[in-house]
C-alpha cells in the first residue's frame, strides 16, 4: 500500500499558443489533479481576523507508466496547507510552482527507483485536501515530512511492498507566527519501510531518521468494518537531544478515521491524541502541546465520484495555552467551522 498522492500542474496546458504547430506524441500520458475553494471561520487567531475565503488547492498531474523502463510525474499548482490548527486563518501557503515530481527507472519486474522531488510514504493524510476526507488536514500531519529531493528504491514480493530512500528533507525549526516566518533547516535523512495485507486488514511501517535531529517511527493501518471504512495512523518522535536541559525528548500522537456512508453522503470524523510534553513537536507559535486532543467531522454531499461539497467542524483542545484571543490573551481552545467544494478529475 503506498501512501496516495494526487495533485499537478504543467502550466504549458494553460499557457496560450506562442506559435501556430502541434506536438505529436506516442506516450501515454495520464492527468490527476483537482481543486478546492470555500470558505474558513476560526477562534482564537491571536487578532480579529477570524475568517478566510481561499483556494485551498489548484494541482494538476502528469504522469507516464514505466512500462518501457522509465517513468515519470510531474506536478505543478499550489496547496493552502490547511491544518486543523490554524483553522484556515493565517495558514502558512505554499507557494504556487512545481510542487513534486520524479522519474522511475523500473530494470526489471517488482523493483523501481524513483529520483526528483519526493512524496513522502509518512502518514495517512496528503497535502491536497481534496485527496483526503477533510477540509482541514490532521494535527498529526505537522510532525510528518511531505516532499523532498531524495532518490527512493521500491521493491514489490507478492502481497508485500519494500521501499529505502535517502534524501535532504527540510525540517521546519521554528514555526510561522502571525509577524514572522517559519525557519527551516536542511538535513541529511533516511528512511525505509514495509507495507502489505494481513486478511482485511491493510498496513504500512515507516521509520525515518532526521541526521542529528531526530527519529520517526510511523504505522497506519486501515480495514472496513462492517462496511465502514476505518483506518489509525501512529507516531511516535524521538529527539536525538531535549530543547531543554532535562526536558522530554520524545512525543507521540495518533489519528483514528472512520467514514461511514448514506447514499451520496459520507461523514468523515477523524480524532487526534497529541502528547508532546515540552519537546515542542507539536507546537503553534513556538509552544509544544503539552497533551491535546482533536475532533473533526465532515459531513460531505457526493454529487458524483469526482464532484463534492462538504462542510466541516472542528474543535482543538490543548494542555498549553497555545492560541490566543483578539486581544492577545492565551486561550487552550480553537474552534473551526468551514464550507468546502472540490472537483478532482
């Protein structure tokens, strides 16, 4: 089971005709990719800006099967990055451009190599929201890596998958506030893993190594029962030095799905259990949760497989006072509320 990653964007397929022509090619070229707009309400923003309207994602996909020995994706656009933390309001953006892409070279059957701009096989949830069941991704999300340069080696045994991969992931040291920027650092990294089926139930083991930051160990699994499909996703930190002499030097966190199904209508809820005491892992404005707890439910209307509106609730809960109020007052809560159509084609 490898981690599911839609998105992309050639701005050659927007762009206008520059010269009058046509480019003839024999490639099967498969497109992915969709968008996300609506609108974001959130408590506790630290001023009185407490909502948004943003497009959320614009992503579109290109890519080629290595049926010939080599393939290839490609993907340009941008993603908003809305996590369940900051609710939709000062949200950090990416920056519109290329966002992933890589080339595999597949010399012979069940083993390939993928080399360009990573996505990482770490967690259940994507960067796009419209490739996962909420408007807002998960908590848990801002612990994990996303993309990154790296060269990764597959290899498939049956029912098993294999994978390793050494990279230079960019590790986010000191997180965005509302006057500043985030800094990050670059860092030599590792990771290998294990995905496959046990009767119904699907999983995936990661362990990834920061060089002299820390270690990640990550475990998803997922199954339907009795027709609701149902999923974990677990991680547990491990800090090669405490940020404070005799301070925690480890935090873990864990995510549980369920999506059950009314004719046209999911309701997606999803429940975070963050702990993180002061090692900061999991921090808004610098300041580690301590222990929190999520909640967010996504009622969403289907109009067809590739068509959706939904609407979302949220609510975070921390130890530390981690938000605060439009006068600057440190509050333990945020509550979110947002309305969300996407098209994924």
């Amino acid at each position: 089971m490898r981690k599911s990653i839609l998105a992309a964007s050639i701005a050659a397929l927007t762009a206008p005709a520059a010269f009058a022509g046509s480019v003839v090619s024999d490639a099967d070229i498969n497109l992915n990719g969709g968008m996300t707009a609506g609108y974001f309400y959130t408590t506790n923003t630290g001023s009185n800006n407490n909502e948004n309207y943003q497009v959320s994602d614009f992503m579109v996909e290109l890519s080629g099967e290595a049926t010939e020995g080599v393939g290839f994706v490609g993907a340009f656009g941008t993603m908003a990055g809305i996590t369940v933390l900051d609710g939709g309001v000062n949200n950090s953006v990416y920056d519109y451009g290329f966002q992933y892409g890589w080339l595999t070279v597949a010399p012979m059957e069940g083993l390939s190599i993928d080399a360009g701009m990573l996505a990482t096989n770490i967690g259940y949830e994507v960067a796009p929201s419209y490739a996962n069941p909420h408007a807002t991704i998960a908590a848990l999300w801002g612990g994990q890596p996303v993309y990154y340069p790296g060269v990764r080696v597959n290899y498939e045994a049956g029912d098993m998958g294999f994978y390793a991969e050494v990279n230079d992931d960019s590790m986010e040291m000191t997180p965005a506030t509302s006057t500043t920027s985030a800094v990050y650092y670059s860092t030599a990294a590792w990771a290998a893993g294990i995905n496959g089926a046990a009767g119904s139930l699907e999983y995936a083991v990661s362990y990834y190594n920061y060089n002299g930051y820390k270690d990640l160990i990550d475990v998803i699994v997922s199954a339907d029962l009795a027709g609701i499909p149902v999923a974990a996703n677990f991680d547990y930190h491990l800090l090669e030095n405490a940020p404070v002499a005799g301070g925690d030097d480890s935090a873990y966190g864990i995510a549980l799905y369920a999506t059950p199904s009314f004719g046209q209508v999911t309701v997606p809820v999803r429940v975070e259990f963050l702990s993180d005491g002061n090692s900061g892992v999991y921090s808004v404005n610098g300041v580690g949760v301590d222990s929190a707890t999520t909640l967010t439910i996504t009622p969403t209307y289907n109009f067809s497989d590739n068509t959706f509106v939904r609407a979302e609730l949220s609510m975070v809960s921390s130890d530390n006072k981690i938000f605060a109020d439009d006068k600057g007052v440190a509050e333990d809560t945020k509550t979110s509320f947002a309305v969300q159509a996407g098209f994924t084609f």
